[in-house]
C-alpha cells in the first residue's frame, strides 16, 4: 500500500512495527484494520495535499505544516522519513512562491 509506514505508538510509549496490511485478504470487516489503514495512509496524503495547496497558493501559509508538526496532536507520528522531507520541501517552495510574489 504504502512504502515506509510509520511505526505505531502504543500507550505505554513503545513503538511496535505497523499492523500488516495484506489488502488481498482483508475484507474491510475489522475496524481496527480500517483506522490503521486510514492513519498511515489517508491522513498523511490529505494533510501532504494541504501543504501543496498552500505552497502554490504562494501566502507563505504553512497551517498544515504546523498542525503536522504539533506535538500534542501526534500527527508527525504518522509520516514516513520520506513523506516528512517532501512536506518540508514543500513549505520550503510555499516560503519562496511567497517571497516572489512580493
């Protein structure tokens, strides 16, 4: 599904590899699977798709990037190495459309 997934916190502040996936058998039944499934996967795309937006909007607007990055949300959590680099290359190019457009 998805290259990099995050690992999962736990409550007791033990990081444990995500649950897997296997797409092929899962019949969408399990809640637990689904909220998973939308925590690595749904969430970060939106939030990414946010970024990107205000990049190209060039306001030098980085909402998205600052809810991400929120410490008490626990959304950076749900990004890959990968998928946070791109986010902050994207607040980087918001940052310069901004400058720019001046």
């Amino acid at each position: 599904i998805k290259g990099d997934l995050p690992r999962v916190q736990t409550g007791r502040g033990i990081a444990t590899p995500p649950p897997a996936l296997d797409v092929q058998s899962a019949d969408g039944s399990d809640p637990e699977m689904i909220r998973s499934l939308c925590r690595a996967v749904c969430w970060p795309s939106l939030l990414l798709e946010g970024v990107e937006i205000e990049a190209d909007l060039g306001g030098g607007e980085s909402r998205c990037c600052e809810l991400s990055a929120d410490a008490t949300r626990g959304l950076h959590r749900l990004f890959s190495a990968r998928e946070l680099t791109w986010m902050l290359h994207l607040q980087r190019q918001g940052e310069v459309n901004a400058a720019m457009a001046l």
